[in-house]
C-alpha cells in the first residue's frame, strides 16, 4: 500500500529539544514555493545536512523550474545529522520533506543530487530512512520513482543499481520533462515498469535496468555497457544541454533560511561553463559550452534578489567571472539603489575569491532590506 501523503512534523517535534540544531527540521520558512494542492509530487533532496544543502544552486534551480510548472509540486529533503537519524529510527519515524513534512515514500518522484562521488553513502543512508528499497529491482508498484542528477552521474555505473533512472547533464529541461512523463503514465494506469522504461525517451536519461554489462569484446574488466536485446534505449545517452540559457531565471534562490549556512549568501549564476580546459576541474568539463547572461540581466537580478532575502553578501557564479565580457559591461547606475554599491568590478572593487568566485561584502544598504536579512 502506498505511504500516504499527510503533515507529519508533530512526530519529530519532540526529538527536536533533543538534537544538535534543530533548526534544519523545521518547516515553513520564508520563500518557499511547494503547493499544497497539486496532484503530483516531487522531492528533491540533496544528501548532506540543511546548511550545506540549501545554498546548492541546483537545488534551486530545479526546484523553482517544478513550482512553475501547473499542477506539479516540488518540495526538498536533507540527510538528517547522525543524532537526528538514530532518534527518528528509534522512535519509528521516516525521513520527511521538510516543506510538509511528509514522508519521502508517500512522494510520486523522488530525486538525490548526487554533488560528489562521496555523498553516495549519504543518499543510501536517505533512502533506508526513507523506508525505499536501496536496490531499484526491488521496488515495487507502491514505491516512488527515484531518480538522480548532478555533476558526478556523468559515469553513473557505480552506482546505476540504486537508481531507476539518471538524469546525465543540466536538468531544467530533462527534469520536467520526466515529471511530466510519469505524472501522464501515472494517469493512463501505466505499470510502475513500464513507466521506468518509457523514461529512457526523453533525451539524457539513462535507465540502468535498460542495458546489460558484456565482456565479449576487447574490454576493459569492468566491460561495456549495452541496450538490453528487445529494449528500445539508446547506445550512447548524451548530455543534456540548456541552449538559452540567457532565458533561465538567474535568481533561483527563493527560501530564506533559519539557520547560518556554510554559503550564507546571495548567489547569482551569471555564466556557465569555462573555455580554460583545465583538465582537473569537474566544473570546467561538465558545464560546457561557456554561455554569459546579459549585464542587464544580472544587474536586475542581483537588486531583486537582495531585496527579496534581505542577504547583504553577493556571489557571481562561475569561475571565469573576471575575464567575463558581460561582468564587464556591468557599469554603475547613477540613481537607481544597488548598481554603484553593488555591481560595478572596477569602481566598487570586487575582491577575488579562492577559485576564482567573486564576491563582496556590502556594508551599507536601506535598513529595511538589512532588518529582514536577520
């Protein structure tokens, strides 16, 4: 029978006088976009604690692009601390979403950010807690579909077996895509297997129970992996890539949290990729091809979003900001709040980070926006 869907926070609230900061388990902060009424579920978690989990701009990303979407509701989960797992476990209670609280079972999708190779102890450690089967063979119609994306599923195979299927590439259009797939599967009383396997069309996903490890040819120990005989799944699954991405919001931080973070600040994402080719930076591999937003853009998007969180620290993302065309087309407004304390690199002096994020304090602003920040 499948875990129903229902506001479990009054089982956790008296473990939370027990735990080392309790803040990471508690609902309902300021900005979050979850619908209540929606007919179909997604969470998304990121396998660590609340404080390094909530800056992840992914994680963000995502999670604004499923609100937006009619009828789909997109709440985020976190690994629990140590002390928090072992209470939840003794008193019988499974990880919840932390916008309502609800069993991560009860949820139609479920998706793990998979951020490094050593968080894969951490997402199983979710799905135990969870009550989900570890291994996706043994799911059954009543479990969730559990997916994974990030920057370490680019060789998935490690861990293809925990997984139904793996979202390669940037997901703001693959994501949605699959939610939108299964929710209309769903719909037509599709099997759970069958749903799993109609996943494999949409471009960059990759279902592992699709293919088969051979070692008939010239190989490697390990072998080569191939489509099943009979299964329709692509030979080679290719990255996902957003092709406007000067369309994508910029802002995609929306909660406000209750807790200092170890990233406690506003983060604009102002390019991605990087043309350098440093062969030892995952990022600078991944993300390519090098796309840069407007200066406009990231002028306007940087005055909304500390105006909305009150933040008065700013990140501009991603490595190659100094040598950015459009970071230099930035230039100060003569009137307007926030462009010449804010943005303009050579006359408000940007202090260069360590690899090479650039950021700055501001230490003055209307005190209105200061006063909500704390």
């Amino acid at each position: 029978m499948r875990v129903p869907y229902q506001d479990c926070f009054h089982l956790i609230e008296p473990l939370l006088a027990k735990v080392e900061k309790p803040s990471r388990y508690i609902d309902h902060e300021w900005g979050t976009l979850s619908k209540a009424d929606a007919d179909y579920r997604c969470c998304l978690i990121y396998p660590d604690v609340y404080e390094v989990g909530l800056p992840n701009q992914g994680i963000a990303i995502l999670y604004n692009i499923l609100n937006q979407a009619e009828g789909i509701s997109c709440e985020r989960g976190y690994v629990p601390w140590p002390d928090m797992g072992d209470a939840m476990r003794e008193a019988g209670i499974p990880l919840l979403s932390l916008e309502g609280a609800a069993p991560v079972a009860s949820f139609d999708i479920v998706g793990l950010h998979v951020p490094h190779e050593m968080a894969v102890t951490n997402f199983l450690e979710a799905l135990d807690l969870a009550g989900i089967p570890l291994l996706a063979a043994d799911r059954g119609e009543d479990d969730p579909i559990i997916i994974a994306g990030g920057p370490s599923v680019y060789n998935p195979e490690p861990y293809a077996a925990f997984f139904d299927a793996i979202l390669i590439g940037e997901g703001e259009e693959s994501l949605l895509e699959t939610c939108q797939l299964h929710r209309r599967l769903r719909d037509e009383g599709v099997p759970r297997a069958q749903i799993v396997e109609q996943l494999a069309s949409i471009a960059g996903n990759y279902v592992p129970s699709l293919y088969e490890v051979r070692h008939d040819e010239p190989c490697s120990p390990h072998g080569y992996t191939v489509p099943r005989e009979g299964k329709d799944a692509p030979t080679v699954v290719y990255k996902r890539v957003v092709e406007d991405f000067g369309a994508t919001n910029p802002l995609s931080q929306s909660c406000v949290p209750y807790a200092q973070l170890v990233h406690d600040r506003l983060s604009i994402e102002i390019l991605r990729g990087c043309a350098r080719g440093c062969r030892f930076c995952q990022a600078g591999m991944t993300y390519r091809p090098v796309r840069e937003r407007s200066a406009d853009q990231i002028v306007s998007s940087v005055i909304q979003g500390l105006e909305k969180t009150g933040y008065d620290d700013l990140a501009l993302h991603d490595r190659p900001l100094l040598h950015s065309r459009r970071a230099r087309q930035a230039q100060p407004s003569p009137g307007g709040y926030g462009y010449s304390r804010v943005y303009s690199v050579a006359a408000l002096g940007f202090v260069w980070r360590g690899y090479g994020r650039v950021g700055r304090r501001r230490k003055e602003g209307r005190p209105d926006v200061r006063a909500r920040g704390r």
